[in-house]
C-alpha cells in the first residue's frame, strides 16, 4: 500500500477520513457536517483511539464515503491503533484511496504515528491464495496523509515499517520454501541498503567446532547456515558493535524427541528470532542508524532422520564445553550456544541480546502479552523494557541464578540441555549464560508467544507480528546510536 504527504486533499481520493481527538467531535469539512456529525454523536462514537464511524455524503455533486477516525488522547500508540483502524477497515471495503485530514495541524511525530500504524496494519500475505473471493480481495491501495507530516519523520518510520514487513514475510513462509539456504538468499538484497554479509556454511562450520549447532542439523537433508549482517553508520567512529543474535529453526519437528502431530505445522515460525533480527538489521540501515550493529542468524531445521542426534548423545561446543542432549526438542539453545560464541569471537561485542522462540513454558507464563528477559546487567534489562514500552513490544523480566544454573549440571557432561519439569524458560536461559563472556552484557529474549497471532491486533492481521523489530529498533535509538 503506497503512503504519500501531501499539503492539501488529493482529487483522486474516493474517501476522506478525519481524525478526530478524545471527545473533539467537531464539524468537518464537507457540506454535509451536520448530518455526519449528529450520527456520530447518535452511534456513541467519541473520538477513542481506533474508533471510527462511516457515513456518505454528497460533496460537489459527487456522493463521498467519510470515515471519522477516532485518535484517542494523540499519543504514539494511540495514532498507530488509529491508523491501524483505518486500514482494517478500508482495507477489503471498495474504497482504494482514503485521504486524511487533521481538524488543525498535527505535529509531524503524530501524523507519521498514524501513517504508520496504517503501514503495519496493512502487510498481509496472499502469494499462496489462488481462490480468494472477490469481497475477500484489498481494495485499499492508497493513503494520502494531508496537512502535518514530516518528509524526516516518515521516512525513519517507513523504514522500520520495512523491516517489520521483512521479518512477517520470512516468518511467514512455509518450510519447504524458507530453510537455511533460502533464508540467507532473502537476505542478499540487505547489501543494497549498504549492510555487509558474511555466510558460514556446514564445512566451515566443521571446522570451527560447532558441534552443538551441527548436531541439531544433521537429521535434515537442509544443510545448516550462520549469516552475519553488520551495518556501521558511524563510519568505523563505533569500533564494537552491539550484536543482536536470532534463534533461526526454520522448521521444528523436535527430532528423534518428535512433537505431537496436532499444531506441528506452527513450527514454520521457530525461526522468529532470526526473522526478528534481519528485520531489524533492514530497519536500522533503511533509516540510516547512527550505529554499529550485527545481527547475526543460527539457521537449521531440526528433523528426525536416521542420522539425526539421539537422546543421550554428548556434543562438544565451539566453546569446548560438552553438553548431553536429553531432549532433542530444547534444540534452540543447542543454536545459540554456537553462535553466541562464534559472535564474541569474530566481533567482541560489549552488548549481545538474543531473540529466541525458545520455550512453551514462556508461553505458559507470558501468553501472548509480553515477551520474557533474561539479563545478565541491570542496566541493560532496564534500557530493554523502557525500549519495548515504548515501541509497544513489552517485556517482563524473570531472575537468573546459582539455584537455577545448578539445575542443568550432567553427571557425564560440563551440562545437559534441559532442566526439571519446572522453571523451564529459567534453566533455558542459564543454559545460553553459559557461553556469555565474562564481562559482556547480555540479554537473552524469549518470544515464543509473541511472533505469532492467532487474532488481529491493532497494527497487524491475525498472523506473524514481526515482533521484535520496533523493539530493537528503539534500543538502538535510544541507547546506541552516536
């Protein structure tokens, strides 16, 4: 869908929409402003963030549909509901190009939220649909936001918009279109916005003794990947950058430990922190961050063939550090591991935060409202959570400690990769600890209910959310950029 900034009303706009504040319902400006403004007022429509109210009225001799959009009380999350309201409605609804008008002018920042709500609200994914009934198909082509954007304002949201798009498309596809190999070359179109690419594959891999994300692959025909993404936008002015790290299972079958058949065809999306990181790789070099960041992507399927790991088995890490795989389903962090260490060794970050669908248990405990944290340093668990208040991708913190590390010690090996029953996401997380530095700050980010949504939600369709990437985004802004 194409958004535009315009100074006045576009002529080819079948639908104008208002925006309207939290109880400011005033008159508008078409003839019939009385009429709509009293049915407003009839069907309890008061301005509230994602309201709206649709009528038609005549207008220089031509009939006009007019949607009043309610914008709350003007806050960034209320202009994004907005301008995701107005997408969700308009959307399949006959109208293709909707023009939006400020009662007075907006600030740049307000009006761009709205865009952008707007943006996200309208990805959708229909490449596999060839019976899409007509009332079904999108209508909505245009928005054209009138009297209060900024060109700069837009643009930085447009292009974390991009990214956002980025991760839903990745997260999105089946597995027997995106695995390892196809995941890196969806990737390669990064290099035009000026992000270098560094790829690792199985023979390399070998040989840098990565046992531990190798034993995951070696039950798929799909051979293993580790890409690397760096964008400096400091001219080498940052010497380390910060890295953020992504969990790329691209499908999870459990292994040899198979999941249950019912809900196994969701496990496309176990690759949702690698997905989470490419998107926020394309967003920061979209909008030309001021930073040094790497992102960096552990991509394996996990199948049960008859080459694939066994329970039981020990595997040796890149670190050295010998682990018994008990349960070949807690294979993300068998991922991690790797690539964590590959990470400090190739790039010595200061900062590491990783993203990982990891556990069902933070699912049990977080639903879909909140993504978990695990932090080794306060100061960057806190810069997080402030980040993903305001990007609207919250997180809530869980502890780590000696009582919980104790839990995954092996009798036969340095550990093994899973805990008890209990404090699963906990254990998950001192599992990865584990192959932190001393020294470096370390987040680790379990989002397995977030990636994923089973129901529309303001500023995305039932579907992937492309969590993540506004959350990154905002760390980066807020905390790295020079």
């Amino acid at each position: 869908m194409d958004i535009t900034i315009s100074p006045s009303r576009p002529t080819n706009a079948d639908t104008l929409v208002f925006a309207v504040p939290k109880d400011g319902l005033t008159s508008v400006g078409v003839a019939a402003s009385r009429t709509l403004v009293d049915g407003a007022r009839a069907a309890r429509f008061s301005g509230d963030a994602g309201a709206t109210f649709e009528s038609f009225v005549e207008e220089a001799g031509q009939t006009v549909r007019v949607v009043l959009l309610g914008t709350g009380n003007g806050s960034d999350a209320d202009m994004e509901k907005a301008g995701g309201a107005l997408t969700a409605r308009l959307a399949t609804s006959g109208a293709t190009h909707a023009a939006v008008e400020f009662p007075m002018a907006a600030s740049a920042a307000a009006a761009s939220r709205l865009a952008f709500g707007a943006r996200l609200r309208g990805w959708r994914i229909d490449t596999y649909r060839t019976r899409l009934p007509e009332k079904a198909k999108p209508t909505l082509t245009a928005i054209t936001v009138v009297n209060g954007v900024g060109e700069a304002e837009w643009a930085a949201l447009s292009a974390v918009a991009d990214g956002v798009a980025f991760t839903r498309e990745l997260v999105s596809e089946p597995a027997n279109i995106l695995y390892p190999e196809s995941f890196v070359e969806r990737c390669q179109h990064l290099t035009e916005l000026g992000i270098e690419i560094t790829v690792l594959d199985e023979a390399q891999m070998t040989e840098l003794g990565m046992g531990s994300l190798l034993g995951v692959a070696q039950g798929s025909a799909r051979k293993p990947r580790i890409i690397a993404m760096r964008w400096d936008g400091t001219n080498g002015a940052q010497a380390k950058p910060v890295a953020f790290v992504g969990k790329g299972v691209t499908f999870d079958s459990g292994g040899i430990s198979i999941k249950p058949g019912p809900g196994m065809e969701d496990m496309k999306w176990d690759m949702g922190g690698a997905g989470a990181v490419a998107g926020a790789m394309k967003a920061l070099a979209g909008r030309k961050a001021k930073a040094h960041v790497v992102g960096i992507c552990g991509l394996v399927e996990n199948m049960p063939d008859g080459n694939a790991q066994r329970p039981g088995d020990i595997v040796t890490s890149m670190s050295g550090q010998t682990i018994e795989v008990l349960n070949t389903d807690a294979e993300g962090r068998l991922v991690l591991c790797d690539v964590i260490t590959w990470t400090q060794k190739q790039f010595a970050p200061d900062v590491i935060v990783d993203l990982a669908t990891l556990t069902g248990a933070m699912m049990i405990a977080l639903g879909d409202q909140n993504g978990g944290l695990f932090a080794n340093d306060d100061g960057l668990a806190d810069d997080l959570i402030a980040a993903g208040k305001a990007a609207g991708e919250t997180l809530w913190r869980f502890p780590l400690s000696d009582a919980y590390n104790k839990l995954i010690d092996s009798p036969i090996a340095d550990m093994k990769n899973i805990g008890p029953r209990f404090a699963g996401s906990i254990t998950a997380a001192q599992f990865i600890k584990r192959f932190v530095d001393e020294g470096v700050k370390w987040a680790h980010l379990d989002i397995a209910g977030m990636v994923w949504a089973d129901k529309p939600g303001p500023v995305c369709d039932k579907g992937a959310t492309g969590y993540g990437v506004r959350l990154l985004d905002r760390l980066v802004a807020d905390k790295f950029e020079m």
